[in-house]
C-alpha cells in the first residue's frame, strides 16, 4: 500500500465552537493536495466520526476540551503547510470584522509601526525636553531620525548619533530645520526639483537657500540632508556630516556633493574635509566663519557664500569646470541717498543668511554688529536698538521665546522694520524672505504693507530709504517664488536673487555714498 | 555601518507637530501622524527610562518567555480546602486581604468590617467590639492573599478556617487560592458582618464545601480554560458577568452532586445556592488567572504585569521583572453607575483582587465577549469592541485559547506590557463593582475604571534600573 502523509496535532484544553471548527475543517480540506482534513474537539463522539472517515488518531491522546487537528495529503510539504495554516487560524490578530471605528489613533512609535510597519524615518518636533527620548525610542525601533526639536543638551546629542553610527541609521539634529530626502521635504523645507547634487549641511537657512538656487539654475537634488547646527562641534565631532557624506559618496544618484556649514570647529572641519577627498565625486564646500582654502584640491572645491556654492554645484553637475564659474553681475541702477545715511540695517530670519551678510558686510563697512557676531562683527550692545551697521538674526532666542519663528510670525520683524526707518542714518534694510513648506503661508502679503509704509515715512522726512532683499524658495513653493518676489518689487524693494547680492548692493549703496560724501559731486557709480 | 535610507521608499512617522505631516503628504510623501502627548504626565526622568527599554532585547526576549509561560498554563479545579491546611505560610492568627499591603488603621470601611466578620466566624470575638480591639491590638497578621498565591474579590478576606477552591496549574504544578463566593447583598466581601453573614459563612464552609468535595472526588479534575472560553462564547467576560460560566460550573457538578455520598437535601441547598448566584464562578476565575500569570513569574527583565489589585487605599501592581516589589499609588473611586440613592460620595476608593482577571487578558480586556453588560458599565457593544481592540496596544500577544466571537475569533490581549501603557498612555480597562465606604453596605454599583498610570511609570522606572543598556 502506498504510503499516505497524516497528520494529528492537539492543542491542549483549547476550545473552539463546532461552527467554527467545521468551517477551518472545509477550509483546509479545500486547500491543494489535501485529501481530508478536521479540526474537532476531541470527544469521543467526535473521535468516532474521524474512525470513521478514515482519519485514524487513535494513537493521538486527547480529551473533549482538547482540539484535534487532523490531516491526510498528498505530500508532507503540503501536510506540513495545511497543519501551520490551521495553527495559525488561532493566533491571528482582529482583521477590523465590522470596519466600525474602533481602530485606535496611534499614539507611541510602536504602534505607529504597527500601522505602518515599512516606516524608516521618524520627524520629531516635541518640545526639546522630551526629544532625546523620542529618538532614543525611533533607533531602538530600528529608524533613522530627524530631530525638528532644539533645546536638546549637547550630550543626548553626542549619545543619539553614537548610537545611530552603531545601529546603521543617521540621525539629523537636533535643531534640523529642514531636509529633502529622496524629494520629499521634511521640516522647513522647498520644493526643489530632483537631480544629481547631493547636500549636507549643519545650517537650514543655508541648506534651503542653495537648494533654491540649484533648483533656479535648472537642476536638482537628489539627496539634502540636514545635520543640526551643533553637527560639527568638537564633542560631536561631525558625526552625522561624514555619515551623510558617507552615504552621498555611495548613492548612485548623487553626482556633486555640497557641504554646509557655519563656523565649525576647525579640527572638526579638517577631519571631514580629510574624508571629503576620498568621497570620489567632486565636493563643493561652504564652511561659513572658516578658512579651508589650504584645503582645496582639484576634487574639493571651496566656495565663499551660498549662491557660489550653488552656482559651483551646478556647473560640476552640468561637466563644467568650477574655475570656470563667474559671479553674475550685477546690472541694478543703485538709488542715491542722503549723505545722513550711512549705515547699513539688516532684518534677517535665518540665521545663516545673517551670518553670511555679518562676513561680507565686514569686508566692505566697518563696524558691523550683530545679535551673533561671526568674524570682524562685533557684539551689540542692546539686541533692541542698533547702531552703526547692525545686522539681526531675528530667530535667535532672545527673539523666539515664548514667540513663533520669525519665518512664521512677521509681527516683530515688520514693528523693527518701522524702527530703522524712522531712524535717520539708516540708508539700506536688508531683509531676508523663506518660503517653502512650513514658513509663512503668505510672506509677501505680510510684509509688502510694512516695507511700503517704512519707504513711505522716510520720503515724509525727506530721505530715499533703500529695501533690499531676496527670497528664498522655488517655483513650485506652496508661496511660489515668482508671485512673492513680483509683491515685494511693487512695493519698491529692490529684489536679489541671493543673499550674497543682496548685501552687495547694499554696501555698494552706503560705499558710494560715503565716497560721495568725501569727494562732493563725484559720480561713482 | 552604511546608511539604506536612500535605497528605500521613505516612510516617515510624524512625532510633534501636525503640519509637517501635512506637508509631506501633499508632496506625495507617505506619512503617519502620530497622536503624541509627553509621557507619564511630562516627567522627563519617566521618558527617559521607557526610552531606554524601548525594543531592548533583553526585554523582548524576557516578555517573549513569561507570556510563553502565562500562555501554556493549565489550570484546573483540584479541589476545595480549609485554607490553613491549603494555603502555605497561612498561619492560625493571620488574615489575608485584597490588594497590596495596608495596615488596620488605614484600611477602607469595608475591608475593617470584613474583617472583624471574619473575626466572628473564627471564633476569635464574641461580639464586633472585642474584633476591632483584637485587629487594633496586632495580634492578628494581616497579609495580601497575592503574597500567598490567593485572590479574593473586593475585601478579600480569607481567615484560616474558611474554605477555599484549591486550583492547579496542571503545567507547573502549582496552586492558587481564592475563597467562596457568598452571593450578593450583605455580604463580607462587601463589609457586611451581621449574624446573616457569619452564618452564611458558617453554611458554606460546613455544607457547601463539603457537597462541593464530594461532587469533585466523583467528577475529578475540571478543566478552567475550556470553560472560560465557553463562557466567552455566550456572552460573559468573567469579571463582571459570569453567568454562562457559572452555569457551565453548575451543569458540570450536579450529576457528579447527585451520584456523590452527600444527602439529596444538601446537594438540593448547593444547586440552589449556585443556580441564585450568577458570580458564583468570578472566584474561579481569579484563581484560574492567577495561576496563569504566577506562570509568568520570575522571568528577569520582563516587563509583563503579572499583577493588578486594590486595598481600597492603593492601587497596586506587580511585574515579572521586578518580582513581589509592589508599585502603589491611591486607588481611584469609580465613576461608575450607581444603584438608586448612592452616588461617587458613598464609594469606597477601588477595591479587590479581581483586578487578575484584566491582568490575564479577560474582564475589561474581553469586553467585547459581553455586549449584555456594556449597557450596565455605560456603553455600547461597538464601544466594548473598542475597547478590547485598544487594550491589544498595550499588551504583548493575544491568547488564541480565549477566543472573542466578535472581534472575528481573535484571541483577547493578554500580558500588559508596563512600558506600552506609559508609552501610549493608554491605561488597562477594569471591569468592577463599587463597594459602599461604610462596612456592611455592599455593593451600591459597577462600572469601568482606568489603572492608574503612576503605578506603570514607577514599574518602568524600576525596571529600567535593573536592565543595562543594549
């Protein structure tokens, strides 16, 4: 006689209703290669009924509140899947039988991953007190992280990404403001065509302003990943900036590498500039407030400001050589001003932007101050009043507490905006616009009134009072960069298309003023 | 280590603020918003402990053996007993109680009056005022019934001569304890010490106990876990409701009643007794959850809860991992429904063992078996399905063995998970009666309580200490 796979496997004092072990009977005897197949309680009248099929489990012990299962098949392999089926009948979590409401919001990262069991990347925007928990919670959980929140203490940093190295996953921040991974913008973040230049940068507003400028120039990126501002502190040690540096180098996508960064320790930025020679693709690098020149090599190149990073970006995306790269120039009809005003003003909602204005201001003006003095700046004596240059970084703390970002909340911007202008040195603002998502929904329409009223009072007393400003996004901006620029001109601003230019104009205005002033008559410009 | 982020789809879980959500899904981003408040209240230490054990291996691999234990437990009625003579470590002068440990003179009404019930029937006081000088004076030891692998319902008291059902853990061997359950009204569970009582007591440790050991020697051992499940089946949770259960109990006993050597006008009083009892079987069901999560004990580093119960002062817990430790806070007074003429004024603070009973994945956890008391406890059936459903975040698995014909055949969750309840902040659901403050009253209500968070939040913070990092 042929030899017949069966199968009988008990689980003990398990009840189920004879309704419901008929139909797990059915269903696994319709199963392919299964010849027969039931599930019972084990009851001597049940026992009786599988005698009689043919089903013979009299060697199995079992009792009436034990569940038998038993299988005869074709082959063990499909006895062996039969059985593992019916076991499994038993340990199944609830399918939602009614589709009613009774699915619980997520409420930990567990259970989001119950929901969404491919996640692999949390955003955490929890007040700063309970961030490095959460994140702690994501690695373990096996995600990489992106930490929104500030207020993180320097040594929970230094764990978190420690940790992460250990685990294979990254985390950027804390104090990451914004990051387009594989086009999708997380936190503060643009709407910037895909492409080949790869980003990592320890500064938001300076991360947002050149992937603006790469997408303005007609390319893309493929990777931006933001590090946090303390990134390249000597206790962190640039950790998450070789990790990403590390990951562009291997992403095939990514061509062009672009390294951001406002005044990293400078052994710290040595060590990453060291790896950024090995990372086989070429390298353009922003270090605000440090000198790498020494470092440059025909695969590192070394860009002074933002809009050179980007401009050196796309020109190595596009096969052109860097040294190739010219500035644009520019072409504007400079406004004369009053020999009273001589100084410079600027209003500034990302940092970097303030940070970078401070180094090249300096190099035209003297004295520059600043609420975070960067270079030859010098600190300000009240955050609330200026004086000689003075250029503010509005989001610093002093200005936050217990108030938006000043990228959300125009209000404080628009009150010091009145304040410069009603001051009658003061020959140019600065001013700095961010969209993208996350930032104002209407920035324009914010401060279209208070920039017109400010020229207005000035040509009340008799003075030309100069706007300059750029804005930072794209066209496909949720603001729309083309809609908010065409508002600000109305009003009379005079609209850059970097931050850089902007600042360039503006000490070419007081510059030549001066000159005018000194040498009565001469036109300069 | 490389980073794969960049090899695979991103999919982004949202902690904080709502709008980055939003964002990413109108940019065709795949995102879930996660619902978050602080944990444990905003205490940062508590955060940071949870954080630490969150998916530890240790832990995982520890609550994957206790639950392993908790599910193949096999409990079994062995038989009724006198429980000094059942219960190790009961001496003749000590009392065992409900919840964790409590001193005479901070015990609830209740309790206090219980007590000198017990008093009475022991013989130890001729009248209440000789019992309460005798319990003030510390002669008496007064112990949790948990310390003694006992559980009692609301007071639950047992003293020395009472009888109890003895149930075995057929897989480890093992023994739980749990009392008699006297019926409703005036009752001792409730405080109630009146003469109706004590002779009450008197009956069912004299005549009740005796039929029930005689049915037993003639029907053997009863399996536990198959009849609960039954009792699922038709409609009870085995906390509030066990009248299914209660009448499977019955239907097993009386052939063996009746074939026993005890009288026909005794096996008549105890079929009476049962059959006017519909929580006759909640007792059982203590013992019999209390067998399955003492299988879990002694597991290092788990997180499971192997204990819940209530003194009427405290609410207290116990986990695998931290061993007989209790983690207390004040037991909270039920916002329940109350029978007519007594309100949350008149309740005793939370009170009783049969808190084991959600601790082993029934009673509130099998909400959804019981839409017959839904209405009583203020909800609707689709309501006790939620509930069940929202308890499955905080445990560790579900128990295939208690199937719940309204969740699709689903088992019930089951071993609580400390570290899930801080972490969602969802807190187990317990089905429970409201005992009058005053002893004696009785029950003037039931409802639905929350576990109070503290008590998780103290665990895991316990927890965390012992476990090094991985």
């Amino acid at each position: 006689m042929w030899h017949v796979p069966t199968a009988a496997s008990v689980i003990r004092n398990f009840y189920r209703d004879s309704v419901a072990l008929m139909q797990l009977s059915e269903r696994l005897g319709k199963l392919p290669g299964i010849r027969q197949a039931a599930a019972i309680m084990a009851s001597e009248a049940n026992r009786a009924l599988l005698r009689e099929a043919g089903l013979a489990t009299d060697q199995v012990e079992a009792g009436p509140n034990d569940l038998l299962i038993a299988i005869e098949a074709d082959s063990e392999a499909t006895l062996e899947a039969a059985m593992a089926e019916a076991r499994g009948t038993f340990d199944r979590k609830p399918d939602n039988p009614t589709g009613a409401s009774w699915r619980e919001p997520p409420r930990s990262l567990e259970m989001g991953l119950e929901v969404m069991p491919a996640a692999n990347l949390a955003l955490i925007s929890t007040p700063g007190e309970y961030a490095a928990a959460e994140a702690t919670k994501a690695l373990r959980l096996g995600l990489n992280v992106m930490v929104f929140s500030n207020n993180v203490a320097l040594e929970d940093e230094v764990a978190l990404k420690r940790s992460a190295g250990a685990r294979g996953l990254m985390v950027m921040g804390p104090d990451c403001g914004t990051a387009i991974l594989a086009g999708i913008p997380l936190g503060f973040a643009n709407v910037v065509r895909r492409g080949d230049i790869g980003l990592v940068a320890a500064s938001g507003s300076g991360l947002q302003h050149v992937s603006c400028l790469i997408d303005q120039l007609g390319h893309g990126v493929s990777q931006a990943i933001g590090t946090g501002g303390r990134d390249l502190h000597p206790q962190v040690g640039g950790l998450t900036m070789q990790q990403g540096l590390d990951a562009l180098a291997g992403d095939p996508e990514t061509r062009v590498i672009v390294l951001i960064a406002k005044a990293p320790a400078p052994e710290v930025a040595v060590r990453v500039l060291e790896s950024a020679h090995g990372a086989g693709k070429p390298v353009v690098v922003n270090f605000l407030g440090a000198n790498p020149k020494a470092l440059e090599t025909p695969k590192l190149h070394v860009a002074k400001t933002l809009e050179e990073t980007a401009i050196v970006a796309v020109a190595l995306s596009a096969g052109r050589k860097a040294a190739d790269v010219g500035l644009p120039p520019s072409s504007l009809n400079l406004p004369r001003t009053d020999p009273g005003q001589r100084y410079v003003r600027g209003l500034y909602s990302g940092g970097t932007f303030c940070y970078e204005a401070s180094l090249l201001l300096s190099e035209h003006l003297a004295p520059v101050y600043s609420n975070t003095p960067i270079g030859a700046a010098k600190p300000l004596a009240d955050v609330w009043h200026s004086q000689a240059h003075t250029l503010i970084d509005l989001g610093d703390e002093v200005f936050t507490r217990g108030r938006p970002h000043p990228m959300i909340d125009y209000r404080l911007r628009n009150e010091r905006i009145a304040i410069e202008a009603r001051d009658p040195e003061t020959a140019a603002l600065l001013l700095d616009v961010v969209l993208g998502y996350g930032s104002h929904p209407d920035p324009a329409a914010e401060m279209a009134p208070a920039i017109a009223a400010a020229i207005a009072e000035a040509a009340r007393d008799g003075r030309k009072l100069v706007v300059i400003g750029f804005v930072c996004g794209t066209e496909a901006d949720p603001q729309n960069l083309k809609r908010q620029q065409a508002r600000l001109r109305e009003v009379g601003m005079i609209v850059t298309e970097t931050n850089a230019q902007a600042v360039r104009v503006a000490a070419r205005i007081v510059g030549s003023q001066r000159r005018v002033s000194a040498k009565a008559g001469r036109n300069d410009n | 280590m490389t980073i794969d982020l960049f090899r695979q789809e991103l999919q982004v879980l949202n902690v904080g603020l709502a709008s980055f959500a939003d964002a990413i899904s109108s940019a065709g981003g795949k995102v879930l918003a996660i619902e978050w408040a602080p944990p444990a209240r905003g205490d940062r230490e508590v955060a940071r402990a949870l954080a630490r054990l969150v998916n530890h291996p240790r832990v995982e691999a520890a609550n994957r053996q206790a639950f392993d234990a908790y599910l193949s437990s096999q409990p079994v009625i062995e038989g009724i007993a006198v429980a000094h003579d059942a219960i190790p470590g009961l001496e003749r002068r000590m009392i065992l109680h409900a919840g964790p440990p409590v001193a005479w003179d901070k015990m609830c009404g209740p309790m206090q009056g219980a007590i000198l019930g017990a008093a009475m029937f022991e013989g130890w006081a001729r009248d209440l005022g000789s019992a309460a000088k005798l319990a003030a004076s510390g002669k008496i030891v007064f112990a949790p019934c948990h310390h003694y692998s006992a559980v009692g319902p609301m007071a639950g008291i047992i003293s020395p001569s009472m009888p109890v059902w003895v149930v075995r853990d057929q897989k480890a061997d093992h023994r739980t304890f749990s009392t008699l359950n006297e019926g409703l009204g005036k009752v001792l569970r409730f405080g109630a010490n009146g003469p109706e009582v004590i002779a009450r007591l008197k009956w069912m440790s004299s005549k009740l106990s005796k039929v029930l050991v005689a049915a037993l020697e003639v029907s053997g051992e009863i399996e536990l876990k198959p009849l609960i499940a039954v009792a699922l089946n038709m409609g009870d949770e085995v906390h509030n409701r066990n009248a299914a259960a209660t009448s499977l109990l019955l239907k097993r006993l009386v052939s063996p009643m009746v074939r026993s050597k005890a009288s026909r006008a005794d096996v008549a009083a105890v079929v009476d007794f049962i059959a006017g009892n519909d929580h006759f079987f909640l007792n059982l069901s203590m013992a019999a959850c209390k067998a399955m999560l003492d299988a879990a004990r002694g597991v290092a580093g788990s997180s499971m809860v192997t204990v819940m119960a209530r003194n009427g002062v405290e609410f207290g817990i116990q986990t695998t991992g931290t061993g007989d430790r209790w983690f207390t806070t004040p037991a909270p007074v039920v916002d329940g429904l109350y029978f007519p003429g007594y309100s949350m004024a008149d309740a005793a603070p939370d009170l009783g063992d049969s808190a084991i009973t959600e601790t082993a994945g029934l009673g509130g956890f099998a909400m959804a078996a019981a839409p017959a008391i839904v209405k009583f406890v203020g909800g609707t059936p689709d309501q006790a399905i939620a509930n069940t459903a929202a308890m499955g975040h905080i445990t560790i698995g579900r128990n295939g063995a208690f199937a719940l014909p309204q969740m699709n055949f689903a088992g019930t969750p089951a071993g609580i998970d400390a570290r899930k309840v801080v972490d969602t902040g969802i807190l187990p659901t317990v089905n429970t009666g409201i005992a009058h403050r005053h002893a004696g009253v009785g029950q003037i209500g039931a409802g639905i309580t929350r576990a109070p968070l503290d008590c998780f939040t103290k665990a895991v913070t316990a927890l965390a200490s012992m476990v090094p990092d991985e």
